[in-house]
C-alpha cells in the first residue's frame, strides 16, 4: 500500500469528522434497540486544503490523487492526528490557479478499512 507524503502540509489542520454506522430496530411501543453496523462502525473523513502553493506541489498532489484514482487506498495521517489510517479520495479533488505560479487543492478524503 502506497503511503501519502504531500511535498507541503494542508494550510490548516483538516476537520477529521466522524460518522458512526448504527443499526436500529425499533418497536410499536416506541421502544428501539441499537448496536453498531458492524467491526469498523466509525467511518472518518477530512477536508484537505492546500492554500496557494507552488504549481509544482500542486501538480504532484494531484498526479498522486489521479494514480489513486479515487479508489485504491493509501495511508496518510491527518494532522492532529496521531494514527495513520487508510484513505479514498472517492469525491474526487479541485485544483485553482490563484496566481501566475500557485494554485489552491482541495480534497475529501474518507477512511476505509482494507486488507
């Protein structure tokens, strides 16, 4: 498995928000039952931004991003966090000029939890 080192960090640290996956069934007098939707039922995302850098950098984030191709996993570890964790970036990227030299990425990344 490919590990994600970008050559710059994101301009700030990401929002690592976290979605658990819950089961529910629920009964006619109002009363339900939970338990989690199986082995990793916390799923985690991030926003990724790379402010104003070199079109360099930005050519190689997106040419690591485009070999993923959305769906083959990588590790990478979201800063503040102290886990490495596996990735998709199944949302896909944005890459825009704000400059004669630097561009602005954006990415979603969200976890999974292959082999």
């Amino acid at each position: 498995m490919t590990t994600w080192t970008p050559p710059v960090a994101p301009s700030h640290n990401a929002p690592l928000e976290t979605k658990p996956r819950i089961l529910t069934a629920e009964f006619g007098d109002g009363y339900s039952q939970r338990a989690g939707d199986g082995l990793n039922a916390i799923k985690r995302m991030a926003q990724l931004e790379f402010a104003n850098i070199s079109n360099a950098d930005a050519s190689t984030i997106v040419s690591f991003l485009e070999t993923q191709a959305g769906y083959q996993a990588f590790t990478y570890t979201v800063p503040g966090d102290s886990t490495a964790r596996k990735w998709i970036a199944r949302e896909g990227w944005s890459r825009v000029p704000t400059g004669p030299s630097t561009s602005t990425v954006t990415v979603k990344i969200e976890q999974v939890f292959d082999l």
